[in-house]
C-alpha cells in the first residue's frame, strides 16, 4: 500500500511538472485562440485581445470571418496575417484581402496578401483608448477550396502617445519636440467620462519659435490645445500662466497656432475637450531656434523685451482665445547724440499677401510721457511704415508698445529701432563747385607766391629758380586736395 501511494505521488508530482512546463512556456509565447463560427457580420465578429494570435479557416470562396479587438491605450495598431506559402502563388494577385473597420463600421484601411510571403503587416492606424475595432478576412482575386491563416493585432511601440495618467502638470507625458524634416505626432485622446484632460511636457534648451499643431482623429471631437508656463513660489504655490492656445472643432482636419516666440526652458502643453465633444486627437509641438524673436510674456511694461538700437526682432499678435487682446512691449535705451529715433514696422513674411494694422506709443519710462504714436498703421507685405520720435534723453529707457489695430491676416510684424543720423551741414566758407573750388586754391597760391613779386617788379623769370622749392613744396597739398575732394 505505501509503495502503490509512493507511485502516486510521484506520478501527481510528474503531472505538476509537466503542466508547469507547458505553463511556463505559454506564458513565453503569443497566446493562441481560434475563430468561433458564425463569424460572418460585425455583429457575430470573434472577439480577441492584442498580441493574441487568432486561427481562422476560408473553406469557401464566399467565406468571410470577421474578428474584433479592444484598443486599451490610444496610438498605433497594425494588424499581420500570417499563413502556410502558397505554392506557384501569383506575386501580383491576392488571395486574402484583409479590411479594418472602426466601431462605427467605418473602414479604416485594406491590405491583401499575395500568399507569397509567410506575413503581410498592414500599415499603422490611429486607435483610441477603450475603443472597438473590427477586422475582416476574405478571400481574394485568387480563390481556394480551403485556406488557413491567423490574424495578430500588435501595438506599435515606436508610436509616439500619451502616457496615461497624465492628466495632472506632476505626472505630463514627456514630448519630443518636432524640428524641419522630422514630425514628432502624439496621439492621445480625451475620454467622455469624467473629467479627462491629458498634459505634455515641453522642454526648450535655447529661446526659439514653436508652434502648436492640434489634429483629429478617427473619433473627431472639439478640442483645446494650451502652452502653459510654470513656476513655483516661494510658499511652493505652482503658478501657471497660458502663453498660446488653439481650438479645432469636429469639423475640422487641424489648426495651428501663431508662431510665439519662446525662452528656453520648460513648458505644459494641455490639451482637453470642448463643448462636450470628445474623441481622439493628434498634436505636435514644432520648434526651431530664432535669435530674433520675441519671447512671451512681454504683456506688461515691466515684462518687456529688449531691442538694441540698430537691431530688430520679430513679433506676433497671438488670435489665441486666451485673451481677448494681446499687446507687446519692448525697450531700448536712447544713447547719446541722438536727434531721434525711427520706430519702422513690416510684415515678418513680405511675400505672403497678406495686411496687418497695429497702434503704435512710444513712452518714456520714467513717467510714462508719450513721446511718439501712431494710431493705426496699416502695412502690406513689402511695406515698411516708419514712425518717428523727437530728441530723447540719452541714456533714458523707453518703451514702445504694439497692439493689433484692427482685423488682420497677419499676426507676425518685424519692429526695428533705429537712431536718426544727424546731417553734416556744410562749411559755409568752403566753396562747393569743383572749379571754383579750384580757382579759390590757385588764388591763394598766387597771392602768397607771385603778386608781391609782380607789383614790386620783381623780374619773375629770374627769381624761377628761387620759385623750384616752393611750387615743388605746394604740389603734395595740391594734389592731396584733388585726390580728396574727387573721392
């Protein structure tokens, strides 16, 4: 009896064994599932998880399975069919032709596989968290009695997308910022339960330019894109302040925000839903490096951005909806000398038709005098309109303030400070005809040489060769004069 036990147990500890091994390696491979018939509508469609390897048999020409799977994440998908090499299979004709739907049955892409090739991957497509796709397998221009495949649906991990939970500025998706010739899109998507916003982080190295892209997805809703930025107090109060916004509604492909002129540091991009409308969304951030820009905010006097005498930089009146005006200030500093300044405003990009309107008031920092404005300058792209100020204290800060005249269709201007250059007046004395100038040099020549000579009756031939040194000592200055006054 305890021998017959003892064979029993080691029997149960065998079957243990084994049943952890193929445990174990199960736990190691792509879990494997098969269709379950009928599965031939989106109503009956066979239900799978990602990464889930499904089996499926076509054993007619007028065969269709259908398979559906829940996206958990917002992204990228592809979907690969995989199956037995079919042989003297023709490279040019189909024999599965694979479509992917949306939950609203909309499709989304078809790829086909020629039979040639073990795997066909489709092309990525956008996913929303929570959201249901179908996918439908049939047979193609090539029919067969019977053809078995599997169908996988994978995430794509290269694919750039929000990080969820990162509806708090604390715990921001971080975003790598899109630069010429390398679009850097992130896909996400603002649930419509609760109270779901998703955040970004942008870090800038250096001060540049950026621009806010916001796209719809395969679920359009009304959306809100806002580039914050944010610091700590003293207390550990975290202030943020909006520094550009853009709103693109269900309707609409995308929208882009003005560009704005950045410091280079870090930034939060927050993107929610509006008017009850939520869905998928794209958004990208793109940056290039300026030198030349203005840097938000310069919104107040005490904000201000400095712009040399002599040099200019390029602005933008943001059509942000975060307020409903938005103004800019710069300061320069009058130097010495100076008969007054010429404060010139242009289109940054004269090529674009396009016209922009902006008051113009120059004041002194002091005391707030104003010293120049202009009420409403209206400039066309290749127009420069120039306002000009009186004498300024030298060495006194001043500050020019800009605001959008009017409705336009530019927001971006470039505005350069320049010094008046005073104009040499000329000597009065001086004659300023070339002849005359020359009949002046030999009268005075004649004078200190010869008249004396003439009126005392003086032989002049004779005292000529006393005259050698001196005519000789007058040539260098004659002709330095002639070589001055001909430039």
């Amino acid at each position: 009896m305890k021998k017959a036990k003892s064979i029993l147990a080691l029997l149960m500890a065998f079957v243990m064994l084994m049943s952890f091994a193929v445990t174990g390696s199960a736990a190691n491979s792509d879990a494997i599932a098969e269709e379950k018939e009928a599965n031939n509508s989106f109503k009956t469609a066979t239900a799978f998880g990602f990464a889930t390897k499904i089996k499926g048999i076509l054993d007619e020409s007028n065969d269709i399975d259908y398979y559906s799977f829940t996206a958990n994440s917002a992204g990228l998908a592809t979907v690969t069919i995989a199956h037995n090499l079919i042989e003297d299979a023709n490279k040019d004709l189909a024999y599965f032709e694979i479509t992917v739907y949306d939950g609203a049955e909309k499709e989304q892409l078809v790829f086909r596989s020629t039979g040639s090739e073990k795997e066909t991957v489709s092309q990525s497509f956008a996913i929303s968290q929570g959201a249901t796709y179908f996918i439908k397998v049939e047979m193609g221009t090539i029919h067969s009695e019977t053809l078995e495949y599997s169908v996988t649906a994978s995430f794509d991990k290269g694919a750039l997308v929000e990080k969820e939970p990162n509806n708090q500025a604390a715990v921001a998706t971080p975003l790598e910022l899109s630069k010429s010739g390398s679009a850097k899109i992130y896909y996400g998507n603002i649930s419509s339960t609760g109270s779901d916003v998703d955040f970004y982080r942008v870090a800038l190295a250096k001060n540049g330019v950026i621009y806010i892209y916001l796209y719809n997805g395969n679920i359009p809703g009304d959306f809100k894109a806002t580039l914050y930025t944010h610091y700590e107090t003293v207390d550990g109060v975290l202030i943020e302040e909006p520094i550009t916004s853009v709103e693109i509604n269900s309707n609409e492909e995308y929208k882009m925000s003005a560009a704005i002129g950045v410091y280079g540091k870090e930034y939060m991009l927050k993107v929610e839903g509006i008017n009850g409308k939520t869905g998928d969304y794209r958004t990208r951030v793109f940056y290039q490096e300026v030198s030349d820009a203005e840097m938000e905010y310069n919104n107040k006097p005490n904000l201000y951005n400095s712009i040399p005498v002599g040099s200019s930089l390029r602005g933008t009146i943001s059509h942000d909806t975060i307020t409903s005006t938005d103004i800019d200030y710069y300061g320069f500093k009058a130097t010495k000398d100076n008969v007054g300044y010429e404060i010139s405003l242009s289109l940054a990009d004269d090529k674009s038709p396009k016209t922009g309107s902006w008051y113009i008031t120059v004041t002194e920092g002091k005391n707030a005098g104003v010293v120049a404005e202009a009420n409403k300058i209206e400039v066309k792209a290749g127009e420069t309109k120039v306002i000009k100020t009186g004498v300024l204290e030298a060495g006194r800060n001043y500050y020019i303030e800009v605001e959008a005249g009017s409705t336009h269709t530019a927001e971006i201007y470039r505005l350069s400070v320049k010094a008046i250059v005073p104009e040499e007046k000329p000597n009065p004395d001086e004659p300023t005809d070339f002849w005359a100038q020359l009949k002046a040099y030999f009268q005075i020549f004649w004078d200190n040489n010869f008249k004396n000579w003439v009126d005392d009756g003086v032989n002049f031939i004779g005292m000529l060769s006393n005259l050698i040194p001196s005519i000789i000592q007058g040539l260098p200055t004659l002709f330095t004069w002639l070589l001055s006054f001909l430039g």
